[in-house]
C-alpha cells in the first residue's frame, strides 16, 4: 500500500462535544462581568426594570451567540494522525486544511484552564520549531478529552530512533516542586508590579460604580495631613504588602504540583499549575544547552531558575502567563545547578564547571556612565516638571537623586564584576546582567555564526560585543563589552574556523 493510500485510509476524529457546554459556561461568565457594572449604571439614571429589559436579552444573545458559533466550529473541524502527518480540516462555507509532518513536530503541550478541568477536557498545541508568524508552525486541537489529549501527545513524540544516550539515561523525576521555595517569591519583581497594579485595579472597579473621584478625594483627605516622605512611605508599604500577597498566590498557582521528568525516548516534560494546568515537553536532541537566571532579588536570598535554550520551543507571547522555557522555578542556587547538570546529562553544569573571564576595566567605565545617566536624567525630567508643575515633583526628584545615584554605582559595579565568558567542555559560556544576572552554558555545536559589533565609544576604548547565533531559545546570545583580541579569540576557539577566515593574523 503507498503512503497516499494508507493516509487516506485513516479516518477523521472530532474534538469533544462539550465544548459546546463549556463556551456557553465562558459567554455566561462574560456577560456577568459585563452586565453587573452596566445594569448598575444604567439602574441609578433610568430604575433597575429598564437597566434589565436591556441587559438580560443582550446577555442571552452573547450566550447563545456564542455557544451556536462554537457548535458550528466543532461540527466543522476534523483531525487525524497518520504514521507520517498530523492532519486538520475545517470546512464551513470555506474550506481550509493544515498538515503537519510528524518528523518536524518539536513539541507537544498540553493546557487545561478551570473550566477544561471542569468538563475533563484539555487543550493540545503542538509545534514544529518554525517562526511563530508561519502557517505551519502551531496547530492547535481545542479541545480533547483528557485522556485522548495524553494519548495523542506520547504517540506525537514517540520516535523511532532512539539514541543510544536515551538508552544509557535512565527516566524518572529530575526535580519536583519543594514548598521552602515559596519564601523566593516576594523577593521578585512580580511582588512590586502587583502592588501598583492593585491600585490601579481600585481605581477601575470605582469607576465602575461612578464612585471614583470620591475615592481620590477620600486618598488626598487621608494622606492631607501627613508629611510627603510618610505619605510615600506608607503607600509603598502598603503596596509592597499587597504585591507579597498576590506574588505568593501567583506562585502556588503557577508551580502547583510541578515535576520535572525524563520520559522514555529523551523527552523532558514540566507539569505544573493549580487552575490552569500545563504540561510542556521538550525534545532532548532538541536542547541546545541552558540559562541559569538570577533576577537580583533572588540571588540576593542565593535562588536562581534554569531555562531551556532548545529549537522548537514556542516563544511566550504578551497575553499568555506560559513561559514555556522555564525547566525550574526560583530555588536555591546548588539545586538549579544540579538540574542544569542533569538536564544536559553532565556531571556538574556548564555554568558552574567554566572559568570565566574578566573583561577590561574599561568596560565597568560604560556601565558607571549608563547607570548614572540613567538616574540623571529621571532626576532631571521629575525636577522640570516640579517646577513647571507641582512642589511635590521637586520633592520626588531630590528623594530619586539621594537613593538613585548610589544605587546606580552600586549595579554598575555589580554588572562589571558579573561579565564574564569562557569554554567548558561542549559548551560556551557567557555571563552578564545585575538587576538580572544571566548565565548561559550554549553548546558549540549549535552556534551557526558570529556577529561582531563596535559601536564608536567602544572602539575607542577596545571593546566589542559578540553575538553567537543560533536556531535555538531566543536565537542569539551576547558577550558584552570584551576586549577586541580576547573576544576574536573566544569566537575562534569557541567555533574553528567559522569567524576565522574574516580576522587577520598578527
């Protein structure tokens, strides 16, 4: 039988029934949000019976709407998997058709929101490695039974080969989740941006209720009689209280359950999450090395996560809480350590075994500048405005002066005292970052260029930055500000022969 026969043999499956029952349960939530401020505001102009003759046929048309929009798509939306190709078909008016090729598929993850786990369902997003922005590069199937979607992602990643380093690992559980951890969770930048969300969040709801000056003025009223450094103060307490709060919830949520593991073929699979479960699979053959990450107040407490560099990995986009590179959550530094270790199957990590090397002093020099005239010029804009403006400006401006400009020396510092490259092994190494600290372990093998940039200030003090390209994470990592000969010589050594035909020998 040839392979169009056997393909077309194949019959075509449905997605499950019940999503028809779960969109409905969706609009349903939708109109509720909707409908509640708008009958409110409706309500205090014209009574509660008219605000409702309006709002509940219009909330019966979204839920109807779009549970008939959703019954339409599943009727019309058809799916099989062959021995060589995923296949989907969705006819309807217009007909459209995807194929992916089984050999091309990188990745397989699974996602079930509260209402997927609610109705046993999950959603299947399987990947080829390919742009994000290209037709083939994503099919997703939502959504599935549950245990159809575990189904279709093992037979999805099985191989046929299996390399003789999967036959020497052996599976099992890499890492799993240690609730000690949440103590690193208040110390990230998650806490503070919840703080000042929260206000916002205020402000929103009593708009809804038309009660927002109200709430300004009751604010100015509070704070009216206290000094402006105490008024700061306070509303930084009190933001920084509710950011520990919700980075804390944010945690549980997120890494509930979580476990890294290896299966059998060479797969790496993460299972996490409390409302919305996800389970992300990375192809080992696929890992092109790792990051070990230290956002400046985790390395102050000594935690650091581990991401994936790997080809095929889907990027993570604005509107999704998904990073689909993290192997490991924010945990001690000895343990991320391990798990980079284990995950590229290395005695001790890459970027623990590398001797790193220092670059010039000139280089500490541009960071002194950037981080000082940085806080400069806020300073200086805040200072303009005060005085065109407000008195309190002024007074932020001088407060932003005071704590910024030491802070600033003392980043700088850091930031030069934690540049660093080197070659271990496999695999290059680079390290850079303060308020993020970032260090990279790439495998040689998977650098396909080099890219050397001198803007005019580094030139005149013997600086260069080199960028190694790559198919895999995010597709280029940087050693910042090394001395000429000593980064062409680390390209050199990194990768023969791929930069050394353009240098000139001495």
């Amino acid at each position: 039988m040839s392979t169009a026969e056997g393909t077309d043999a194949t019959p075509w499956e449905q997605l499950d029934r019940r999503t028809v029952r779960m969109t409905a349960v969706t609009m349903a939530g939708v109109a509720c949000g909707a409908g509640v401020p708008t009958t409110i505001g409706i309500a205090g102009g014209h009574g509660l019976g008219f605000a409702l003759a309006w709002v509940l046929p219009c909330a019966a048309l979204l839920i109807g709407g779009g549970a008939l929009a959703d019954l339409v798509r599943w009727r019309a939306t058809r799916y099989r998997v062959t021995e060589q190709r995923l296949e989907w078909h969705f006819q309807f008016v217009l007909k459209s058709r995807r194929s992916l090729p089984r050999e091309r598929i990188r990745s397989v993850d699974l996602t079930a929101n509260p209402l997927h786990r609610l109705f046993g369902l999950a959603a299947l997003s399987v990947g080829t490695g390919q742009h994000e922005g290209s037709e083939n590069s994503r099919l997703k199937l939502d959504p599935l039974a549950r245990p159809d979607a575990e189904r279709l992602r093992r037979e999805l990643l099985r191989r046929a080969e299996v390399t003789s380093a999967d036959e020497r690992s052996p599976e099992g559980v890499i890492a799993k989740l240690d609730w000690s951890w949440i103590r690193y969770a208040p110390v990230s930048f998650v806490a503070p941006a919840l703080g000042l969300a929260a206000f916002g969040l205020v402000l929103r709801v009593a708009d809804w209720f038309g009660a927002q000056n109200g709430v300004i003025h009751w604010a100015i009223e509070f704070l009216g009689d206290i000094p402006l450094v105490a008024a700061i103060v306070i509303l930084a307490v009190v933001a920084w209280i509710i950011g520990v709060i919700g980075s804390l919830g944010l945690f549980v949520e997120m890494w509930w359950n979580f476990k890294l593991e290896r299966e059998p073929g060479g797969t790496l699979r993460v299972h996490r999450g409390l409302l919305t479960t996800r389970s992300i699979s990375v192809e080992e053959r696929r890992l092109r090395g790792v990051d070990v990450i230290e956002p400046i107040g985790n390395r102050l407490v000594g935690a650091a996560r581990v991401d994936a560099v790997a080809t095929g990995i889907r990027q993570r986009k604005e509107d999704e809480k998904t990073d689909y590179h993290t192997l490991l959550p924010p945990a001690p530094l000895d343990v991320a350590n391990r798990v980079a270790a284990d995950v590229l199957r290395e005695e001790v990590s890459p970027t623990v075994a590398a001797r790193l090397t220092g670059h010039p002093r000139a280089a500490r020099g541009r960071r002194l500048r950037w981080w000082l005239g940085s806080v400069l010029v806020l300073v200086a804009v805040l200072a303009l405005l005060g005085a065109l403006l407000t008195e309190v400006l002024l007074h932020i401006a001088w407060i932003s002066a005071v704590v910024g400009l030491p802070v600033a020396v003392l980043l700088a510092l850091d930031a030069y005292r934690n540049l660093g490259h080197g070659i271990t092994g496999r695999y290059l190494v680079s390290r850079h970052g303060a308020v993020r600290r970032s260090t990279v372990a790439l495998e040689r093998a998977g650098v396909i260029g080099w890219t050397v940039k001198q803007s005019i200030f580094q030139r005149r003090k013997g600086l260069l930055t080199l960028t190694a390209t790559t198919a895999a994470g995010s597709g280029a990592y940087s050693v910042f500000d090394a001395g000429e000969d000593e980064g062409l010589a680390f390209a050199e050594e990194a990768v023969p022969d791929l930069l050394g035909p353009f240098l000139e020998r001495a």
